[in-house]
C-alpha cells in the first residue's frame, strides 16, 4: 500500500493534467467572442503550465498528506 502522501501527490498530478488537456481543448474550439472567457482560460492555462516548472515537494519524514 502506498503511503498518503504519494497518493495525494498522484492524484494532484492527475488533476494537473487533466486541467491541461481541457483548458487547451477549450481554446482550440473557441467559436464564441466572449473575449473575457478567452483571457480567463489563457490565464488558468498558464498557471498549469507554470506548475509543471516548480520542483516537486521533497518527502518529509511523518509529513501528512498535503491535503
């Protein structure tokens, strides 16, 4: 059995890509003008993409899950 806090770091990692695939699919089938809704699925894209360039939380001994 997997100690929690690895599967709470898959399960973030799961959720991480998944957020990816439905902001960029959200953007390649823009058929609206709503320029706001636009900006904001640019923006949230982009905080996913920042994600993926923070180093990985080191595992700390007794550390509870990060939930």
């Amino acid at each position: 059995m997997y100690p929690s806090w690895e599967v709470a770091v898959e399960l973030e990692r799961f959720v991480h890509q998944q957020n990816l695939e439905l902001y960029r699919k959200l953007l390649a089938g823009r058929d609206d003008k709503d320029e706001a809704r636009h900006q904001m699925l640019l923006k949230l894209l982009a905080d996913e993409v920042a994600w993926d360039r923070q180093p990985a939380p080191e595992k700390k001994q007794g550390s509870p899950a990060p939930f």
